[in-house]
C-alpha cells in the first residue's frame, strides 16, 4: 500500500433515499479523522457540482449539522442525473474533472449513487488511469430499488421496504373499516425490479399484508389480474393488491403505458398514475368501491421510519469506501455480503469491481414468486426481514424532525 | 347523581383516525374497571352491529391487546356510515336499538365519531329519553379533519397534523434535491374545513414548509394559483404546493369536479385526483418539472408516526365520557378546553351539549387565512404546534407495529 496524501471529494447522484445521508456522512467523517485526507469536500448536486467547481468544504460545517445527516432524508449535498460521455467517445468532461481534481489536489473521489452513478464511476476511474493522474475511486451503493449487482442488497433498500411494509398494515387496517369491503391497490416503485413492491409481503408477518403482489419480473395480464382480485374480493369481501409502477405485458408494453409523459435525463420512462388506472378497471369489472394509491416520493423519503439497521449499514458503507482507497484500492464499489445461516444475520462490507456493477441490473429472483405469479415465496422475507429490523436515532425539535443545514461554503 | 347499574355499549362511527382506538380504550378500560359498569359490549361496525345484536364482549378480550389499541390505527371495532333516521320520522331502528338495550340491560351507550356519529347519538338520547328508558348517551368526538363543534380541537386531528407536518418536510427534500427544479402539488383531506391542509405549515418552523397552501375556506382561482406558483418557481426555481381536496371555486364548484364520481352513505362526494390535475395545469403552463401526490388513506392511519399529545388527550376523552356518564349525565359530548396563555398548554375535557355539535361543521377561521389567500399565519402555527407534540409508544415486533388483534367473542 502507498501512502498518498490530498484532498477527497464525495457526490450523490440520481434519485435520493432515506438513508443515502448515512453513506456520506461515513465518507466525511472518515475522512475528516484521517490525517491523509487533507480536505473534505462535497460535490454540490453531484458530478455537475465537480464540472462546475461548486464543491463544498465540508470541513467548515458544524460537525452536529454533520451527524443529522444519519437522519436526514435526501441528498444534503444535493443530486443531478447526468449522463456523462464514455471517455474513449468525447473527453470535454474528463478534462474538466482533470483540472479540478488537480486544482485542489483531489487524490480521493467517492461517489455515492446507484447503477448509473457506478457507471460515471468506473469511467471517471478509468480515465485517471489513463492520463495517469493518481487519484483512487471508490463507488459507494445507494438505491431503494436494492437492483445493483455484487451486492447482497443495497443501503437505502430497507429503509423504503420498512415504510412500504408498515404502510400496507395501516392501510389495511383502514381499508377493512367498514363492513362494506373496499379493494385498494397500491402502486410502489421500482421500475424495473420488484425488490420494493415484493417488500409489502413483510406486513403478512402480522396477518397484514397484501392478498396480491404484482411484480415486474412476471408477465402481467389484465384478464388474470381482474380474475385474481375478484375472486379475492368475492371470497372476504376485501382485497389489498401491491403493484410495482413496472408491471408489464408480455411484449414489454408498460400497464402504466398511456400515461408514459416524460424521461428522466437517462432516457427511463417516468411512470405514475397506475394505481388509480387499476382502480377504475376494477370498479368497472365488479362494482367494487375501489381506491388506488400511489405510494410516490414518500417511500425514498420517509426519514422518519428509516431502518436502523439501514442506518448503519448505510455509514458502514461510507466509511469502508474511505478505507479502502487509503489502502490502496480504486475502481471499486462496496458491497455487502451477508450471513443468514441459522436465522442469524451477520453483515460485512466487500469490494466489488466497478464495471461488474455500472449499467447491470439485479432484477428480483423468479424463484422468491409464487407459482401464479401474484405474491412472494418465504424465501425473500427470510432475504428481507433482516433490513428492516431497528429503529431511526431521529432527533425531534417541537415534534418535528430537524434535519441536517449545512453552511454551504464553497471553495473561491 | 344516581348510581346507575348496567352494561355499556362502546362503537365506532365514520372514517378511522390514528387515534379512535385510543378512544375506545379509553372508554373500555374506564368501564371494565368500574363497579357500577357490569358488561362491555364493542358494537361491531357502530350502529349496525347493535341493530344487528353483533355485540363483541371487551371483557372477554386480552387486556394486552385491550392496552395495544393505543398504537392501533382504524376503527379497532369496525366502523359504518349509517344515516340513522329522525326518530320523530321512523321508529324502526330505535325500537331495535331499544330492544338490544333492553336484551342486555344496555344503560350506557358511547359513540366515538365526527359530525353524522355525534348526530347519530343525539337522536338515540332523544329517543331513549322519550320513550322512558333510562340510558346515559355520550359522544366521543373524533375526527381528523378537526371540524367539530364545541370543542378547542378534535383527538385524531394532531396526528394526521404531525403526519403531515412531517411528510412536507420529507417531500420537500426529495423534491429539491436537483438543480434542474420541480414544482410539487400534494392534496390534503378535509373536506369542507382547511384544518388538515393548513397543518403543513407547520413544517415551515424548520424552513422546509410549503410555499403556497390553498384551503376550502377561500375561494380557488385557477388564474390566480397559476400566476402564485409560476412566480415562486421562476424566482426560486422550486415550488410546493399544499390543496386541501376541497378547494372550490367562487360558485361553490369544487375544482376536482370533474373527479367526483362516487358519493359515500351521507351524501358527501368522493373526492380525488386533484393534485395530479392541477399538476398537468402547472406543467402546461410553466414547462416545468412537475409532480402531484395525494396523501391519501395514509394521513389518517400513519399510527407509526402518531402525536404522542393526541393520543394521551384520545384515551382522556374516551375516560372522561365513562366519567360523565357514571356521574349522572345524558346527550353530551366530550370536548376540550384548552389554555395557550404564556406559550403554555394546557388541555381539559369539559362536556358540550350534542345538539349544539351534530351536523354543524367547524371551519377554519378566516382570520387565520393571509391576506393573499394563499397561505396561513401565525395564529394558527401557535393553536396547532401544540397538539403534534410528543412520539408514540408503539412497541415493533420484527421492526413492523403489532396492531390489537382481538378474539371477537360475541354474545349470542
């Protein structure tokens, strides 16, 4: 291992969780306590902050403010979704980042995202190779969508699984008030991978979990589907339905299709407004009362009801990336692997490869879903109970929380 | 006073709160432990369970699943809306009501509901009274949308308050988190009265409040929300937005109209979908990035995230109905007074005619409205902070809630 002595910087890219705080919060004040990190900066709505030369010293922020990041939602140096070129097709940003990493003798560059950030990763870290800049990059996994390979499951996953699961039991509850029945279906994100819609099965461990989970891992068909919640329905008087925004026919056409409006900067379709689609078919086909919800943004938000275990996880991560760049190591993600045997659950930190993680996507396994195709096996709430367990440390002022403000003080 | 010995009868009316249950065992456990109380009896679904002679016996039922309807959302007892007839109009149902009072030597009767519940229990005192049976009535108010009469404030309406305070504060950080901007419209319930919509508000005492917040209480211009929103997001490049579902145009229209489809027992309309329509508005108009959420069921059960305040004050009134009802009294509600004075708080139960509650509607008070008509002031910050203070004592069992699960013995 060589010693090398400069300045790291930390970024957070795409779409943001409860927990993904945790994770820089790991980074910087890991690297804030070592003596070869000279100066800690924060990378202001990521890679684009690099570009643009917003970074922000983070060494100037109060360190209290800097521990409310642990429960404070969001990214708190603020997100971008850039889709940065390949280096061997166009050189204009590497340059960029060249020049800045060498302006403020940037030797460290953790970023902290999910598929497409390991993905600006990798390139980033490659290019340093080749211009022979030694600078060591370290990928740090964030996703509520839990699809990035070399990983047992990704921080941030299970805090979005515990607001999903413990929504569904409330809903539930609410949804089976009256005596007149009522089928509710509520739409979760994920919209390639079924990770966070299969999640609401864990409210079945209490008897209140979902009669039906629709996954995208499983060819959709509206005949089916109808026939499966109302025979449901017909049988309780009630049903609950979990649908990923990501279900699909057989020929790849998105359910939530007609309602496809917008792409994200990557080109992924925005999807939305299912729930009450399904709802309306629903009603139609039985007469039902009907209520479609959309559990939206507040599932990657909910600070409130985050994991402890994620939580900790989540800093874990932060901190092992530090680690293993003063060791020596670049190109690499942290990932986690996991022990289950004997109903235990022990978690450590691994380093994986970053290009056997950017642009692949762990999709949720077809074993863990039932022979119909409407609802998970025991085999993910064996995988996923363990993420959830723990509660928030969260600090409340006047009843509310108080999340993290920086002073945001930016280099000259 | 005259000591009254007898059975009790404890329902549940109308839409659940994350506190009924406090409520109810309020009542229950105040009725178990009294001499002079010889049987209590949970109505299964309010009303219709006692003219249905569906009776659930609490006595029978765990006293540790009795003690968990403190972390117990929805209507724990089921609930119904039943539009009970004038008694002076159609006897039916009294003379059934009075003969399952009679079958079980019913002499107290408690009802634990908003407006339709405390009118359902003025009619049953009235006619109790007229008819000569000697039963002492009390209401227990609840409701989330906190627009009942007589009374400081309504046990259910902290929590939903606190859920949605906090809720703010959590989208409000995801939705700025990149330097691309967003507009984001969440729709709150209530109705007729703005109560709920204004407690985002609260969020702003941390700085992450809404910018805008529109309640039913001022009439809507669609021109005007226009020009309010696109002004805030073309200065800030930021905008959220907080509608109440019952905002209405000047002619008494409301602006989801063309949503409404469905009417519930009383009525009421359904509302719904209006965020995401004033949503599309917003991006037609300002080519922004937009987004609507609706809060959904999830306001008014979100126990995990309860007001400790709310539901300590729940039980109280639940207890004090039992109280009042021992100590000689008939055709009340329980209300509360409350003592802001010195930036104290301090709150006590007092009983409150139910004529002077039933089928009135409190609205949020015009004075608390500012000037513009698009946001609140501090006299409502000053009422409201109080309620959302304290956390729940929910106990996680497998890091989800265990709700009361009860045995369900009925009588025969």
């Amino acid at each position: 291992m060589s010693t090398l002595k400069g300045a790291c910087i930390i970024g957070q890219s795409g779409g943001p969780s409860s927990v993904i705080n945790c994770s820089a919060y790991g980074v910087i004040k890991t690297a804030l306590e070592d003596p070869n990190i000279t100066k800690v900066y924060g990378a202001y709505h990521g890679i684009k902050g690099v570009l643009g030369g917003q970074l922000m010293i983070m060494d100037e922020e109060d360190p209290a403010e800097l521990e409310r990041m642990l429960y404070t939602p969001s990214s708190a140096l603020g997100s971008c979704r850039y889709k940065i070129a390949d280096p061997d097709d166009d050189e204009t940003d590497y340059k960029r980042i060249l020049e800045v990493f060498q302006q403020y003798n940037v030797r460290y560059f953790f970023y902290n995202g999910g598929n497409d950030s390991m993905d600006t990763c990798e390139k980033i870290s490659r290019y340093m190779a080749k211009v022979g800049y030694e600078c060591r990059v370290i990928g740090v996994p964030k996703t509520i969508d839990n699809d990035l390979m070399g990983t047992d499951h990704c921080p941030g996953f299970g805090s979005a699984a515990k607001y999903i699961a413990t929504t569904f039991m409330e809903v539930l509850r609410d949804a089976h008030v009256y005596d007149t029945g009522m089928i509710c279906v509520v739409e979760c994100m994920g919209r390639n991978a079924g990770w966070l819609t299969a999640a609401s099965a864990l409210a079945g461990l209490h008897h209140e979990g979902p009669d039906l989970i629709y996954l995208p891992e499983s060819d959709f068909e509206m005949d089916k589907f109808v026939a499966d919640v109302s025979g449901r329905f017909s049988k309780t008087g009630d049903c609950i339905v979990a649908v990923s925004e990501g279900i699909h026919y057989a020929d790849g056409t998105f359910v939530a299709d007609a309602k496809t409006s917008e792409n994200d900067g990557f080109g992924h379709a925005q999807l939305g407004g299912l729930a009450s689609m399904l709802a309306s078919i629903l009603k139609e086909k039985t007469g039902a009362k009907v209520r479609g919800i959309e559990l939206s943004l507040l599932q990657r938000c909910a600070a409130h009801l985050a994991s402890g275990t994620d939580i900790q996880e989540a800093f874990q991560a932060g901190k092992a990336a530090v680690e293993a760049a003063l060791a020596g190591h670049t190109g690499k993600m942290v990932g986690f692997e996991c022990d289950r045997s004997n109903g235990g659950y022990v978690c450590n930190t691994k380093l994986v490869d970053l290009n056997k993680v950017a642009n692949f996507e762990k999709k949720y396994p077809k074993m863990w879903i039932n022979a119909e195709g409407n609802h998970v096996t025991q085999g993910f709430i064996d995988y996923c109970l363990p993420l959830i367990q723990g509660e928030t440390g969260m600090v409340k002022v006047n009843g509310l929380p108080r999340f993290a403000q920086f002073r945001r003080e930016f280099v000259k």
